[in-house]
C-alpha cells in the first residue's frame, strides 16, 4: 500500500503536536493529526493530507470495533477509523481495511 503525496494547502497556520487538541495516530514512520476528517502529516515543511492509496484489507482482524471497544475513534472523511496495534482500521463492507 502505498501512500499519495497530497499537499494540504488549506491547512493555515495551525501546528500540529502534542498537546495540540487533535488525536495523535502514530502511522508507519510518522505521525498523522486527525484534523477536519483528514489525516495530515508534516512533511517538509508543509502539511500533507496522508491517505493510502489502494485497498488493504486488514487479514485475520478477528475483533469487531465499535463506539465501546476500547479502541481509540478517529473521524475519517464519511467513516471512523478505529486505531488498534498501531493501525488505523476502517469498517469496508464484511472486513476491515487497514488505512
């Protein structure tokens, strides 16, 4: 899966970082916000919408996420995603994918 190289040139002056006021979801080697249903990265000086391309799903994702789970939520465009073991899962018809 790879992941698209989008600036988010909207973004404004805000900067993302602990203590910021946006969820943290740790993704590969970075750090995404969840900021307006978009994930951003920092990237070079400038922030980036960090949205895979491609379908993955998740194999062998046993456990079914939902609003009392345990997992942490974070709104993502039109869905939630569900951060679990350092992913960020999605619900995608009778599986879930990895984002």
């Amino acid at each position: 899966m790879t992941t698209l190289h989008q600036e988010h040139t909207e973004h404004g002056t805000h900067r993302h970082g602990p203590g910021c006021g946006h969820s943290a979801v740790p993704h590969g080697d970075h750090t995404d916000y969840a900021h307006d249903g978009h994930l951003h990265r920092e990237h070079e000086g400038h922030w980036d919408e960090c949205e895979p391309a491609g379908h993955a799903p998740h194999q062998g994702h046993e456990h079914v996420h939902h609003d009392e789970c345990g997992h942490a939520q974070v709104r993502h465009g039109d869905h939630v995603d569900y951060l679990h073991d350092g992913h960020r899962h999605a619900e995608h018809g009778d599986h879930w994918d990895d984002h």
